[in-house]
C-alpha cells in the first residue's frame, strides 16, 4: 500500500478532497501536526463528503512521531525544489509520498535529510509557483497506482 503523507496540512478543504481520493483508492493517510484545522471542520466534511470514515488516516503529533512510526519505508518528498519529475520515478509497494503545507511548502531542514532521488518534482512552466496541494497529491497517487497496475481498483 502507498501512503500518502501531510506534513502540516493548512487548508481543510485540500485535506478532504485527499481523504475523499484515499477512501476511493485504498491508500492511507497521514496527517502530520500541527493541522491548520480541526478535523471535525465543516469546511473539511463538506470537502471530503464525509468519507472520513472510509479513509485509513492516521494521526501525529509531529514529523519526528511519523517517522518513527513509519521507519524503514521510503519517504519520497515532493517539491517544487527538486530535479527528478515524478513520472520518472519507480514507486515501490509501501513507499510515503509526503507533501508540505500549502502556503510554505516542506521545510528546507527536512529536504536536507533526504537523498535527491527521493525529492520528486511535477514539471511546470519555469514562472510557476506551485500546483493546488489536492491536485498534485492526486497526479502523484494515480501514477503509482498506474505503476502497479492499479491493484483492486476497477
């Protein structure tokens, strides 16, 4: 299973938009604190049409927690920082996407910790900023998806 991973998520309704796409195709979240929201938000529920019941999503209290929790699996980070494009890349079978908040994106520091082929980039015309967090997360997902013959997924 390929994990889907949200360090600091601000915006609720980018959030449940990601639920919704977990809950629709059997990958698991992360939510890595502090949120920029309370889970049980309005703006979250009506984004996610309550499928949070239906979506695995797990909890921590910070990125320290997350990864011992998740040790021994690859974390592949996405940022607009880095020269691999996604596309490129071999997903394996248990391997953490993890994205940044939407306004700052991963911290630097974190980056840092990671080897340049576990940094993915979306191409984007070179002025571009950044993509909507639900949508790159959503590009991403149905890439190893695709790469893995898209499992029980019909």
């Amino acid at each position: 299973m390929i994990h889907i991973a949200l360090y600091e998520p601000e915006i609720p309704p980018n959030t449940g938009n990601i639920m919704r796409l977990c809950a629709n195709t059997g990958l698991s979240l992360h939510l890595i604190h502090p949120l920029g929201f309370q889970l049980d938000e309005k703006r979250l529920r009506r984004a996610g049409m309550d499928y949070r019941d239906m979506a695995p999503v797990t909890e921590y209290e910070n990125f320290e927690s997350f990864s011992e929790a998740m040790a021994g699996k690859r974390i592949l980070a996405l940022t607009t920082k880095a020269s691999t494009n996604y596309a490129d890349a071999a997903f394996q079978d248990e391997d953490i996407l993890l994205f940044g908040p939407e306004t700052r994106g991963l911290p630097d520091s974190l980056l840092d910790t990671l080897p340049a082929d576990c940094k993915l980039r979306i191409p984007m015309l070179p002025d571009s900023r950044s993509l909507n967090l639900s949508n790159t997360v959503a590009i991403v997902a149905y890439e190893t998806l695709r790469q893995h013959n898209f499992n029980d997924l019909r």
